[in-house]
C-alpha cells in the first residue's frame, strides 16, 4: 500500500508540473502547478508597460496556490477576471493534453510547448527553480516567441498508448531473454552453436527446459524467468495484432500505402501512424526529417562549414524504425541497391542514413500523393 502511494505522488507531482497563463488586457499570469497545489504567479500591468514592456517593470505580484485541476483554475478566472482573453501555455510532459483539451473548451487559447523551445539566457540555465521556470514560459509567452507542438486527435493519441505498451513489452521481452542467457553462462552452461542466436525456436525453449542443475533452487529460478518469457511472448504477439488490426480497419488507406514501401512492415506503419500522425501536416521533406531527426546538422563559422551528422534531437523510436526499415529495403529494392552501393567506401552508418532519409522521402510523397510504391520505377 505505501509502495502505490508514493508511486501516485510521484505521477501526481510530475503530472501537474507546468502551466503558464497570460491575460492580454490588464493582467499577465505566470502560473507554476507542484504537488499538492498549484502557484500563480500574477503582475498587474499599466497601460504604457502593455504598450512599451522593456520600459516598464510590474507594479505588483502575488502568489496564489489552487489544486492543478483545469476546473479549479476556471472557476477562479471566471469569478476575479471575467471577459478576459486568456492565452496559456504548459510543457508537453507525462500530464499528456487533458488540460490543453479542457482549456480549448472554456473558450482559452492553449498552447503546449516543447521545454526545449524556451529561451534561457546564460546564467538561467544554472538556475531551476518552478517559479523561474513559470516566469521564463511567461515571458516566452508575452513576447511571441512560442510555438506550441502538434496536438494529436483523441483517437490517435489513444492509440499510441497502445503502442507504447507495445514497445514497453519489447523491452522487457529482451531483458528476461538477457536473463536466462546470464543465468546459463554464470553456472557454466554452453548453449547448442545451432541455438546461439536472436531467434529462439521452440526446440531452443524445449532445451531450456531440459537443462539439469545439481540443486532445486537453481532450477526454479530458470523456470520462473521461462514463465515470464513465454507470458511477455504471448503478450507482445497479442498487442501487435491488435495494433495492426485496429490500424487496418480505421486507417486502411495510409496503412496500405506505407506497407507498399519495400522495408516497411506492418509494425513501422502503425508506428508512423500512431507516432508521426498524419504526413500530409508536413509541408516538406526537409519538415519531416528535422522531425524524425534524420537531418543533418551544420557548423558554420566564416568560410568554415562542416556537417555534423544528424541531430541530437529527434523522435528516436522512428528514427530507430526507419533506420531498420532501410536494411530491409536494401535487399527488396533494386534503386535502393544502387543507391547504397554508389556511396560504399564511406562509413556504413552514414551511408544507412541516406538511405533512410531516401526512405522517408519516399513514404511522404507515397502518403501525399495517394499512390501504392511501385518497385525500381523511382530513382
């Protein structure tokens, strides 16, 4: 019981990490939510500073603590500052867009923000704090600067739950197969060469079983952690299906179409459904791969420029997808061949990224236009 109480205050603490509001009359919020409440950090502003804001400093700021539920943060606006236009801003984060949804429903201006986008000036980044943290939103806020990310519709955002849970039971699907091999290498027994690979057949999982050890212990520990891999087993193949066939009944059309792309499976089209949404919001390649952080960086100083290779930032799981997927697509289609062998010499990783960043290519303009891949007729 005291283990799922300390685990809700940690989510319950995460969750209701960071809002920022902004009245455009009169009043500017900036407004930090912490377990258990929520602290609103307010300035009244004249007319000339609204007009003029580097000119001018707030003439007064309180906090205020509310518990951080939307509900409670509309009754206090609409009893203290009705007929205001409200703006607000929070980080994206483990909260997920429940308040950014009840927001848009009071009438609000919502935006979530990547806390990657804030601009921290030199000695801000050595200072954290929630109330510097809610006043840097604010001023962000206030001045323009920014962009909120793309919110997902209900439905699709819903779906990835699904497919993280997907992804979580790949994890744990690699970890229990780690350790049963450790637990065979510790007592000293050699797996068959014919069985010592990534693909565990079931007369690998039939030898297992038969494994003998001089005491019980050692055996029941063995058939625990068989338990747990033959139970994550079935459970991965259930939730992948699942997925494939909720993706195939309410998104045939682009699930078929990114299955036409040689490389890309069933898995990587629900992925790039649920993760990436719809790839017709991307106005460019060059939009998509800054995303999916198959883009290169640039280092550019005088007449000196070099690339970086791709960026740090990046969705990593598709990113991780298209990378795989491109092997795939190396052996399956005749122009991809031609491409990787024109740049072999070079580093291998390199060449993959090109080939990925081809690939991607590929998928938007296949998504965009409407029309199945057709093998070795694009170059």
């Amino acid at each position: 019981m005291r283990i799922d109480q300390a685990m809700a205050y940690s989510i319950y603490e995460k969750a209701a990490s960071l809002v920022s509001l902004k009245f455009t009359k009169t009043i500017r919020y900036e407004i930090r939510t912490h377990c258990p409440t929520k602290v609103i950090h307010w300035h009244r502003h004249s007319q000339a500073e609204l007009e003029n804001p580097l000119r001018h400093r707030p003439v007064w700021r309180q906090v205020i603590c509310y518990a951080p539920k939307p509900e409670v943060l509309y009754g206090y606006v609409a009893k203290h500052f009705p007929d205001h236009r409200v703006t607000t801003a929070y980080e994206a984060g483990c909260c997920g867009y429940y308040a950014h949804r009840s927001f848009e429903t009071y009438g609000w201006t919502s935006l979530v923000v990547n806390p990657a986008d804030i601009h921290r000036k030199g000695k801000e980044r050595f200072t954290k704090t929630d109330k510097i943290d809610a006043q840097l939103i604010s001023r962000e806020l206030k001045d323009g600067r920014l962009d909120g990310i793309h919110v997902p519709d209900m439905e699709r955002e819903q779906l990835r739950s699904l497919f993280r849970r997907r992804n979580d039971l790949v994890k744990d699907f690699r970890r229990v197969k780690s350790f049963i091999k450790m637990q065979l290498l510790y007592f000293g027994i050699a797996i068959p060469e014919q069985f010592d690979n990534d693909h565990w057949s079931h007369k690998f999982r039939a030898w297992i079983d038969e494994v003998t050890f001089k005491y019980p212990p050692a055996r029941e520990t063995l058939d625990s952690r068989m338990r747990s891999f033959r139970f994550i087993d079935q459970e991965l193949r259930d939730v992948s299906t699942k997925i494939r066939a909720y993706c195939r009944k309410h998104y045939k059309k682009d699930y078929y179409l990114l299955k036409s792309i040689p490389g890309i499976g069933g898995i990587v089209a629900c992925g790039i459904i649920c993760k990436l949404g719809d790839l017709r919001r991307f106005n460019s390649i060059k939009h998509l791969a800054g995303y999916a952080g198959l883009a290169p960086g640039i280092h550019q100083s005088g007449d000196n420029q070099k690339s970086t290779g791709i960026t740090v930032r990046a969705h990593r799981l598709m990113r991780s997808y298209f990378i795989e997927a491109s092997w795939q697509a190396i052996r399956t289609d005749p122009i991809m061949q031609t491409y990787y062998r024109k740049h072999l010499g070079k580093n291998v990783k390199s060449i993959i990224i090109k080939v990925a960043r081809k690939l991607l290519s590929r998928t938007l303009a296949v998504i965009k236009t409407e029309t199945p891949y057709a093998i070795g007729v694009i170059e």
